[in-house]
C-alpha cells in the first residue's frame, strides 16, 4: 500500500502541473503490477507522457514536457540515470523544472534542478548549435520512479523553419508569424500506459488536425477564454517493426496539426521571405562562371544539367551556424559561391541562382527525405530542393545535393517523395514521380569456360545508368586512383578468393560521369571454381556468385517473411540483367533438364531461364522493381520475383 501511495501522489502531481485536471492520473493501482504479464521483458514503462502547450498570438509555444517512467530491471536503470533533451538555442529555451525520484522502498528523492548541464549537443556535418541539457539521476534499482518536467518556450524545431538568433523572445516567435503547428508521434519505444498531448491557443486561432495510423479520443473545449485540444491514447505498445519497413512516421499513430489553412499559404510565404532577403542575387564572380559553363549549350536541359551537376560537385557538403538566416531563409549566393560548402539549402540555394543567371525561373523547394508529407500543412520537412520552369510552362524539381557525381538531375533514392515550391503562384504539395526501372539498369553479360580440372575463365561485362551507374562507378569519382585496381579486383574475390584478375578495361575516363554509362570488362581466370566430384562437378553462375551484390540493394531485404503489416522500402527501382554462357569440358552435360520461370505484378517482374545448348550452359534473367516505396499489398509480388531471380543462383550439377 506505501508504494501504490506513492505512485498515486507523483501521478496526482504530475496531471495538476499539466493542467490535465487530473483526469489522467488519479487511477492509484499500479498497472505493472495489475498486468505483470503485459510488461515483462521490458526495461522500462511509461506511466505518463504527456506534453501541454500554451499558444501566444504570435505563435510561439510554452511547452509543459513531463514523463513518469517505472524502472522495471537493472538495464531500465542504468538507461535511466541520466536524462536529455534536445533544443534548438536558435528557436527555443528548455530546462528541467524538476526532477523526482520515488524509490522502490518508500524514500522520495527530490533532485536539485540547479545541477542540471546545458551544452553543446554531438553534432556532424551540421555544426548549428544545437544543444541539449542533462540530469544526472544516478543509481536506481528496479521498481523506482523518475517524475521529470522540462519547460520549453518557442517553436517546434525543423531544418528549414528557423528565427532570429538573439537572446530576446523575438527568437521564439516561428517565422511564419502567428501561425502554429506540431507533429506529434503517438507511438513509443517502451510501453506506455497514458500519453497525453494539449495545446491551447488564442480563441480566434483556428486549427485543423487529424489523427493517422491509429485511434485516440480527442476533444476540444473553451477554458479562460481560449479554446484547449486534448488528445489521449491508452496503453500503447512499442511498435513491431519489420526489416526495410517504412518510416514510423508513415506507420504508426501520429498527430498533425497546423493553423495555417493550406500548403498554398506555406508556398507562398517560402517564396517572399527568400526573395526579399535576396537569397539568390547575382554576383559577377558566380556570373562569369554560370556563362563559361553554359557557352555551346544550345538546348534548356543541356543548360540545366551542366549547372546542376557543377553545384553538386563543387559545394561541399558541411553546415556551420551563421546566425540569423538557419532554416528557412537560403544563405544569399555571394556566401555560398565564397565558402563552397553549407547544408541542403545552401547547395539548393546556389543552384537557384546559378540557374537565374542562366535565364530561368528557378525556386527553391521544402522536402521530407525519409518519410512521407501529409495534406494537413505542418513543416514535416527536413531538406531543401529546387524547382526549374521548363518552356512547357511546367516545374522540374533538382536536387543536387544527393546527385554528386551521379547523372541523374533529381536522384530518383528520392523518388515518391512530397515536396512544396516556394513559387510566386503559389502550389500544393507535389510528389516526384516513380523512375522506371529501366532508368537504373545494371546488365552483367559473362561468357566463361569450364575446363576438366575446375578452372574457370572467361570475361563478363558491366554496364549501368542512373543510381545504378552512380553505384558502381563510385570507386572512380570518390575514391583514390590508386585503389582502384584493388577495388575492381575485390569483386573478383567476393565471387572466389582464388580469382585472379587479368585485366580490365574501364575506358579513358570512368570519372567523367556524363560522358556516358558506366561500362567496364574484366578478364579473370579462377582455379578450382567448380567442386569436383565422381563423374560430376558442381558450380555456381558466376554472374549470381556474389558479383557486385552492391548494387543489388533489393538482396538485403529479407524475403523469407511471408507477410507484412507495413510498407517497405528498396534503395531505388532496378532493372537488372545477367546473361551467361558456360562452356563445359568435353563430355558433361546438365544434370537437370533446366529450369524456366516467369512471374509478373504491379510491383515486380520476372523472366528466368537456365538450359544447355549444344556443349553450353545458358542462363538469362531479366528482373525489374517498379517502386522504391511500396505498400505492404505489394509484399507478394515483390518477393516473389526476387525469390525467383535468388533461385536461380543455386548449385549448378554438370556430370559425364
């Protein structure tokens, strides 16, 4: 009975902090106790996550985050004796309100909040100061209680929504003034008995939300004056992932919610706030550049694509903080074009106004890599693109911060991905399309010669385009010269470390990535490739023998589950082609009479054959992957295409 008088009290004092009314809380029974079997195994449980935000009319936010965690072993412990939280310095202000402890055996500990540490939080790559503040709880045992608060004032932190840096509380206000918005997961990573999300903002604010992926009771009420939305969810599990799934944002329950009315609004308020801090304003350096590099380019592409593919060479990829102007506003050309590195928005930025230079309308674009974009008006984006008008009237998106050397102009590892313009008419949310796979094939064709002892030699040739191209020819365009040859002779090795290379030939300059696909043959020979044995020897097709699997990204999903509950994802569409001929030693012949099989679906094609033709053995694939995301009703026909396409890397018999 102490100890379920404890948990009620710190419950009690949790929901009357929070301003729940104590309507979440005042349920004393222990539910780890009540359900022992529902949480065994877990480190942790959530007793209460819940989070109340009260909305100013400029649209900045007071955040009340708490949470009651019960330590369920001693692994829950030691991951629990330091607490952290993350903020942006440039959009927000957070600290620990307090920090209590209810031991297992009746003491409560209240720890001194003027303890607390703020510094600088682990970065790479963008060093924007972020910063994080820590708790040092210290020793718990299982069967103790963490009740913590943390007070946050500002906004809802995302890479291209940012303020003005200072320290007054203008750099709280979100930079679409007065407007509010929030993207609140409802899942966990350890059960969670009660999670509660409320906001409440100025009465003649107007919100819209939904709820995705699940259920919760919501409501809203008008307390003080002000209107209150409360959402509730119950008993949440940890989410059963899959392999390759796609993001939980695009899986599990989630909250959307904005006050602005439309994606059109956002659009056009992207586009005035770059354009009137004069992100993209030419300068004669950048001017000289942009004509040398479009001098004999007589059609639009050729234009668009020799300055897209400069700017993803040429600007860096490494984000320091310079102050006002992180996030949503793009760093002005003369910065860029002088330090030739930044973020996303930066390399975007420059291409922008490289591409205006040139004579086109060209924008930049808000994007989320990873996870879908919903038609409720929230910033769910985390990258910046650009948009170029085509003569047709239309917008073509690019992005050159993922093609590097890569001789695509929009990467299609970003296909089926939303975006919104930030374009004078204003737009909706878009979607890039899918790429057909056609656009990355890879073709290997080998022809080998199997001689009485085992030895295999021969040569296969490789071509490729698109992501495939980019992958293979990757060693060329970002790797030593001198490590080329050991690179090139390692997919020989992945196949048998007796293989010795020969030779190859990559042409005059596999750097230069726009001059055509990729196209290389090797000359190998490999002792000992085929196991002998009495009047018979047994082998692989060598194209199927772990040769360059690197590009065979679709070979690391696990195609042995039989069903899936969500979508998943692949690196990108594929088509892939292998032909081989073996020639056999005089006298074998197949053990087998073959094989032959054919598969189709709105996800995955495909068409195999293995059959012996005068003294060869003879074996065609042709495998195409339609998507890069698919839905979880596409599982069938995707594994059963690449199951079928895996069969046919079996042991091969040969006999006399």
């Amino acid at each position: 009975m102490k100890y379920l008088s404890i948990l009620a009290t710190a419950l009690l004092a949790t929901a009357s902090a929070y301003g729940q009314n104590g309507e979440s809380c005042r349920m004393a029974p222990d539910p780890t106790l009540q359900k022992p079997e529902l949480y065994a195994g877990y480190d942790c449980v959530n007793l209460l996550d819940s989070t109340s935000v009260t909305v100013q009319p400029t649209g900045s936010g007071s955040f009340a985050v708490c949470k009651i965690i019960k330590v369920m072993n001693t692994r829950g412990a030691v991951a629990n004796r330091i607490l952290k939280y993350d903020y942006d310095p440039l959009t927000a202000h957070a600290e620990f309100h307090r920090v209590t402890i209810y031991k297992a055996n009746g003491d409560v500990v209240n720890l001194d909040i003027t303890r607390q540490q703020d510094y600088a939080a682990p970065a790479r790559a963008i060093y924007w100061g972020a910063r994080q503040i820590m708790m040092e709880v210290g020793r718990l045992d299982p069967g103790d209680i963490i009740d913590y608060q943390i007070d946050k004032k500002g906004f809802t932190y995302a890479l291209l929504t940012s303020a003005t840096a200072g320290d007054d509380e203008s750099r709280f206000i979100p930079p679409m003034r007065g407007q509010f918005y929030d993207i609140v997961p409802f899942w966990a990573t350890e059960p969670t008995v009660r999670k509660v999300y409320k906001v409440n903002i100025p009465m003649e604010k107007e919100m819209q939300f939904q709820f995705y992926q699940g259920e919760c009771t919501s409501s809203m009420r008008y307390e003080d004056g002000r209107k209150a939305y409360t959402f509730v969810s119950t008993d949440i599990m940890p989410t059963r992932r899959e392999p390759n799934m796609v993001d939980l944002f695009d899986a599990a329950p989630k909250l959307m919610m904005s006050s602005t009315p439309r994606w059109q609004d956002k659009s056009l308020w992207f586009n005035k706030v770059n354009e009137d801090y004069g992100s993209f304003n030419a300068i004669p350096e950048a001017q000289k550049k942009v004509d040398e590099l479009i001098k004999g380019k007589k059609t639009e592409m050729e234009k668009i694509a020799v300055l897209t593919h400069w700017v993803a060479d040429n600007i860096r990829y490494s984000g320091i903080s310079m102050g006002k102007g992180e996030g949503y506003t793009l760093h002005n050309l003369k910065m860029n074009y002088t330090d030739r590195c930044g973020v996303c928005k930066d390399i975007a930025g420059t291409l922008i106004a490289f591409l205006r230079m040139a004579g086109f309308e060209a924008y930049p674009a808000m994007t989320m890599a990873g996870s879908r974009v919903e038609s409720i008006p929230a910033d769910h984006f985390n990258h910046c693109v650009a948009v170029v008008k085509l003569s047709s009237g239309t917008y073509m998106p690019l992005d050159p911060t993922w093609v590097p050397f890569c001789r695509e102009l929009w990467s299609s590892a970003e296909q089926q991905q939303n975006y919104l313009p930030g374009v004078p008419e204003a737009s909706d949310l878009c979607l890039t399309p899918v790429s057909a796979p056609e656009n990355h094939y890879v073709r290997i064709k080998a022809d080998n010669r199997l001689d009485a002892k085992g030895t295999l030699t021969g040569q296969f040739t490789i071509t490729a385009e698109g992501q495939s191209d980019s992958n293979i020819r990757r060693i060329f365009t970002t790797g030593w010269q001198s490590q080329w040859q050991a690179a090139l002779e390692n997919q020989l090795l992945a196949v048998s470390p007796k293989a010795r290379l020969i030779g190859v030939d990559y042409g005059k300059d596999p750097k230069n990535y726009q001059a055509a696909p990729i196209k290389m043959t090797f000359r190998y020979e490999i002792p000992g490739y085929a196991l002998p044995g009495e009047g018979e020897m047994l082998f692989k097709p060598m194209v199927m023998n772990n040769l360059y699997n690197q590009v065979k990204s679709y070979l690391r999903i696990n195609t042995d589950l039989e069903e899936r509950r969500y979508g998943f994802k692949d690196a990108c569409s594929r088509l892939v082609e292998l032909d081989e001929t073996i020639q056999l030693p005089a006298g074998y012949k197949l053990a087998s009479d073959g094989k032959e099989d054919n598969t189709q679906s709105s996800a995955a094609d495909f068409e195999g054959s293995l059959r012996q033709e005068g003294n060869k053995v003879v074996l065609h694939q042709k495998l195409a992957l339609k998507k890069r995301v698919y839905e979880a009703g596409d599982w069938n026909g995707f594994r059963d295409a690449v199951n079928a396409h895996k069969s046919f890397g079996d042991y091969i018999v040969i006999k006399r």
